[in-house]
C-alpha cells in the first residue's frame, strides 16, 4: 500500500509511470521525498525514459503484494478480541479527496523547495567551476609570459654571442694584415715600402710661373677619402676613409661588409681609368693612390 501511495502521488504530480516506479524501485520505497530526489538527480540520465523491468518478486501491486495482502487477515485472526483487525483497516482507510490534494500541494511545495535548493547548488558547482577556469587561465598566462621571457633572454644571448664572433673575426683580419705586412717586408728584404721611398726622395721644386701672373695657387690638402664599393651583385657600399689609410684597409671593410666568405681574396679595380691594383698598392696611401 505504501508503494501504491508513492507511486500515485509521483503520478499526480506529473511524473512519468515510468519515472515514477523507477524512483519507488530504485530508492527502496523508503517516501516520496527520497523519490523525488532520485528522480531530480537523474533526471538527465540517457537512460531514465527506458521501459523498467522490475525484478522477480518486487512488481509493484503484484502477486507479492496480493500474497502479504492475503496473509494479513490470517495473523489478524490470531489476534485477541480482533483489535488487529480493526487497526489494520483503519490505517489503510483511503484518504478523502481533500486529504490527497493536501497531500499534493505539499508534496509539489517539497519538490519546489528541493529544486531551488539543486538551482543554487548548481550555481554555487557553476562559480567554483569559473573560478577553476580563470585560475587555470593565469597560470597559462604566466607559463606564456615566461616562455616569452625565456625566448627575449635566448634572443639576447645570441646576439651578444654575434656581436662576440664578429669581433674576433675583425680581430683575426687585423691579424692577418699584419702577418701579411711582415711577410712582405721579409719578401722584399726588409725595406721600406715604394710609397716610403717615393716619399723619400726630394720634391722637385715645380717651374716657377712669371712673376706676373702671381704667386702659384695654393693646392688644397685633403685628409679624408669617401669611396664607393661597387660589388659583383650589382650592389655598392660607400664609406670614407683617413686619406693617409692604406688601399688594404678598403679591401678588409669589403671582405667584413659583403658576402665574400671568410679567408677568399678579392680584387680592387678602379673603372675609369681602368686600373686593377696589386699586392703592392695595398700597402699604398689612398691620398698617394688618388
């Protein structure tokens, strides 16, 4: 009777049959708020509108029922001055029509209840949810910003090893020029550069112009020689120089500022007039080469 009751007010509540008995089964017929707690939480099972297959022995209003139901007037036979009798149907005297709307509007209030109490569950598990999400969030910001720290301080180091490299290479060209030097100075038995001894030898005193034109124009003198570098590409680079530097110091800028692989010698051409220069002439002053 007690799950017959259940199982009624599950169904005038607008529950399902089906829900409803699976509710009573599932929760031991223990009430119809256990019932309907059951069924609030499982209500989005895949599997909550499946036909319910009672198992053997506990179908509802069933021969189980029927049998405890026909053995209840034999223990209350037994029972002194049939007081059992009287008691038992009492309490499954039906109930009025008022009593079971009762019965309903409170239930349905219960259910009411219980389902803000699940919305607010669900609000506060939505929040801790969000709170998880924006801690998860800046921590993988965190983890980005590092990897981009790392990445500026990689990016960093290698160009101060650049620049490293680039100044030993610089270094070993200088090197290279100055063994170069000696060894030319061994080659030619140690004396002077043909700049030093054209330098050496006295100026010879230019014809003097009558006297009246006027004394001579003064020559002007300068100390700085800009050049410019046209490469095979078709490219050209253009610096200046100290007019009294050496023509091997332009082949070094050439050989640190093109793409001529480290160690390869180049060549130096002047188009017009068109003059190739020797090993000779780079050990001549810019100011002396014109």
């Amino acid at each position: 009777m007690a799950e017959q009751t259940t199982l009624e007010s599950l169904l005038e509540m607008g529950f399902e049959r089906n829900r409803a008995e699976k509710a009573v089964a599932k929760t031991g017929n223990q009430g119809i708020e256990q019932a309907m707690d059951w069924l609030m939480e499982h209500e989005n099972d895949p599997d909550i509108d499946e036909p319910y297959v009672p198992p053997v022995g506990n179908v509802l209003g069933g021969a189980a029922d029927t049998q405890s139901t026909a053995e209840q007037p034999t223990l209350a036979d037994t029972a002194e001055g049939g007081d059992g009798s009287m008691d038992e149907q009492s309490a499954n005297k039906p109930m009025t029509e008022e009593e079971r709307l009762e019965q309903v509007k409170r239930l349905e209030e219960l259910m009411r209840v219980k389902q803000a109490e699940r919305r607010e569950r669900e609000r506060e598990e939505e929040l801790e949810r969000e709170k998880q999400r924006r801690k998860q969030g800046q921590e993988l910001q965190q983890i980005r910003q590092k990897l981009q720290d790392d990445d500026m301080k990689k990016l960093a180091e290698q160009r101060r090893r650049e620049k490293m490299e680039d100044k030993l290479a610089r270094q070993r060209v200088k090197e290279k020029i100055a063994r170069d030097r000696e060894e030319r100075a061994q080659k030619f038995g140690g004396g002077g550069t043909p700049s030093a001894a054209a330098s050496s030898q006295p100026a010879q005193p230019s014809p003097s112009s009558p006297t009246s034109h006027g004394p001579p124009p003064t020559k002007k003198e300068y100390d700085e020689s800009r050049i410019q570098v046209r490469l095979l590409d078709g490219s050209t680079i253009t610096t200046a120089f100290k007019a009294q530097e050496p023509l091997a110091a332009v082949r070094v800028y050439v050989q640190m500022n093109s793409n001529t692989p480290e160690g390869q010698d180049i060549s130096l051409l002047s188009p017009y007039p068109r003059h190739e220069y020797t090993e000779l002439d780079m050990e001549k002053p810019l100011k002396e080469l014109g």
